[in-house]
C-alpha cells in the first residue's frame, strides 16, 4: 500500500497484465494539483475501496 501511488510502480504480474503503471501516479499528482486527496484502503476479504476529496471554488475564490 505504501508504493500504490509511486511512479512505475507495478503489480501487474500478479494479474497478468502489461501496462507502465502511471495511472494511480498520474490521478495523485492532478489531485494534488488541485488541492485535494486521494485515498486507498485494502481490506482483508480482498475488496479494496479508492475514492479522492476535491475542494470545492466559490464565486469568491476564483481568480479573475
């Protein structure tokens, strides 16, 4: 869990795929971008839950 969200991190053999595995890097970095979070939480029946927190712009904290 400590690498999910690192650059070319990769758990594809397990499931027999090929990809270079920036997807999890690349939606932290736009989230962070934006001043949000992301989150993953594994459990032990082997489901796992990914969810992200954006913050919401008022009128007040656009910039013009």
């Amino acid at each position: 869990m400590n690498n999910l969200f690192k650059k070319y991190v990769s758990h594809a053999a397990k499931f027999n795929k090929v990809g270079v595995d920036l997807g999890l890097y690349l939606s932290k970095q736009i989230i962070d971008a934006h001043n949000g979070s992301i989150y993953a939480k594994s459990y032990e029946d082997n489901s796992n839950v990914f969810g992200f927190i954006l913050p919401i712009v008022t009128e007040s904290a656009k910039i013009s």
